[in-house]
C-alpha cells in the first residue's frame, strides 16, 4: 500500500497493528479509516464502535496476493464515503 500511494504522489501513512491494539493506537495515530485483516473480519463491528472513522474489512484475495493497489484504492473509496 504504501508504495502504491508513492506511485500515486499521495502523503499516506500504512502501519498494521493487532486488532486489540486499534483503540489506542487511533488515539495515538489518529487515521482516516482502518481497514482489518480477512482473519479478523469477526471483531468488525466491536471496532467500528470504538472509532470514529470507516472501518472495512479487506477483500482476502488482495490480502492474500498483497495487492497494495487495491487496498489502497479500497482504503480511498472508504474516504470518499466519509
């Protein structure tokens, strides 16, 4: 993800953390959106009443192939919607 937004010329911040980490890590870091790994797709919901911003699962093909282009165009769809 983060060289695809280099190769789009756009100021993006990627970093992962575990999902039990998401509350203080948002205060800290303050993102956009979040966007959850396949594997954790169950604790959904619990984090999108935690923080105020878009929160997505990521699609488990592009997880799974690493397809930064597309989570990237993922993560930027869910800003649109803001």
């Amino acid at each position: 993800m983060q060289k695809a937004a280099a190769a789009r010329h756009l100021d993006a911040t990627v970093f992962a953390r575990g999902f039990g980490a998401i509350p203080q890590a948002y205060r800290k870091s303050h993102p956009d959106v979040i966007l959850l790994g396949p594997q954790v797709r169950y604790v959904l919901r619990s984090v999108q009443k935690e923080v105020p911003v878009p929160v997505a699962v990521i699609n488990m093909t592009d997880y799974g192939m690493m397809d930064g282009e597309k989570v990237l165009t993922q993560a930027l769809d869910l800003l649109s919607q803001k």
